[in-house]
C-alpha cells in the first residue's frame, strides 16, 4: 500500500486540481478543454473518488494511466478495494458501485491493482506557490504525519479517507491550520461552492451542483493567500 507520494515541480507546464469526479469522463473532459487544458504539459491532481455514481467510472480508471493524470485515494476508491463479502463492499453497492459488482471477476482484479498502484492517499506536490497537500478528506495537524504514515496508522488513514469533521469544524466558524505545508486541497463533503480553511480547500461541488471544479495551482493559491 502507497500511503504518501512526492511529486516534484512542473516546470513547462500549470498544475490543477479537480474535485470528486464520480465517473463523469465527459463532463471532466468537457471542464478541461474550458480551462484550456494543455495535456502535453499540464497535470491534473485529483482529490479522490474518480469513481461510482457516473456513467463511466472504467474510463475514468483508465486515467491512471496517463501521464497528466494523479489521483489521490478517496473513500470511494477505499469501498471497491474492500474484500467482496465485507460490509464495505454492502455498502458500496448501495453508493453508486453496482457497475463494480456487474464486471467479471477478473476486470475486478484489475480495476483494484490499477488504484493499489496509482492511488496513495497523499500527495506532496512541489510549485512555485509552496508545497501543496491533496488528500481526499481531512488533514492531520502537521501534514509530515501523512508523509510519514505506515499502514498500521489506521484511524489517520481512515481520517484521510473519509472524516468530514474538519470541513463540520469549518463551516461551524472554526479556523486552524495545516502546518508543515503550503495549503492542502481536499474533495469528500459535497459543498455548494469551494469551501476554505486558513490553508485548506474543499473543492467537491459536484454532486450540489453538476459542475466539476477545477482551478489552478495559482488560483488555489489565491484563494487561500
């Protein structure tokens, strides 16, 4: 299991960031080419749950493959790696994986090694804003935690995954900071609008409001500066 990835500066081309995307390929590409996407040196880092719910989860899978392409692990993600007969798996049939359960036995296999290969649950990703943290749900207080984590580290993982108490903690009017990181980037808690601590940015609109969010490294940073 890959808990925490390095990933270092981009310097040809701009880094973004999307929120949950939820199987909707089209709408993802149609979101891009309005952001003026340049896939030959662009990157683009997603908060975590690429699947479920959507029309085209496989496609989306698919993307791991690409070189422009990142993707944190989400709770969604957490759900089809579960063992088939546990509850998690009861559960994410009941959370838009029944397509998971319709794929034979051997495109299940695959499907998982591609998330267990491609999807830590963290990022570090080196700019010229400061380093920027993507994780899916919640941060702990000192992001080197994360850096550091092993796989025994289960309540911080399952945190990372699937806590929405931070963003509770948030929107009640409480601010805190993420030390030992420029800004970290979340997605998980379906938000009307992006959604900001003092170094945190909750960016899953979609399923509020059937549009994707994308912004830059730079438009991040300015929202949080």
């Amino acid at each position: 299991m890959q808990i925490h990835k390095n990933i270092p500066a981009n310097h040809t081309g701009q880094d973004f960031f999307v929120g949950d995307i939820h199987g909707e390929y089209d709408l993802l590409l149609t979101t891009l080419a309005q952001c003026q996407f340049n896939f030959e040196c662009d990157r683009l880092f997603s908060v975590g749950d690429i699947v479920d719910r959507g029309v085209d989860s496989i496609a989306c899978l698919e993307l791991l493959h690409k070189p422009w392409f990142y993707a944190v692990r989400g709770n969604h993600e957490e759900m089809l790696l579960a063992d088939e007969d546990s509850e998690l798996a009861r559960i994410h049939r009941n959370a838009g994986g029944e397509w998971f359960f319709q794929c034979s036995s051997q495109e299940q296999s695959r499907l998982k090694a591609l998330v267990e290969q491609y999807c830590p649950f963290a990022f570090t990703i080196e700019s010229k804003f400061g380093n920027i943290g993507v994780c899916h749900a919640s941060s702990p207080l000192h992001w080197s935690a994360l850096q550091n984590a092993r796989a025994d580290n289960i309540e911080l993982l399952k945190d990372c995954a699937w806590s929405t108490k931070q963003y509770q903690q948030v929107k009640k009017g409480e601010v805190f900071h993420i030390n030992e990181i420029t800004f970290v980037i979340h997605g998980h808690v379906n938000c009307a609008r992006v959604t900001t601590n003092l170094n945190q940015l909750w960016i899953d609109t979609l399923m509020r409001t059937r549009r994707l969010t994308i912004l830059s490294a730079q438009q991040a940073y300015m929202v949080i500066a």
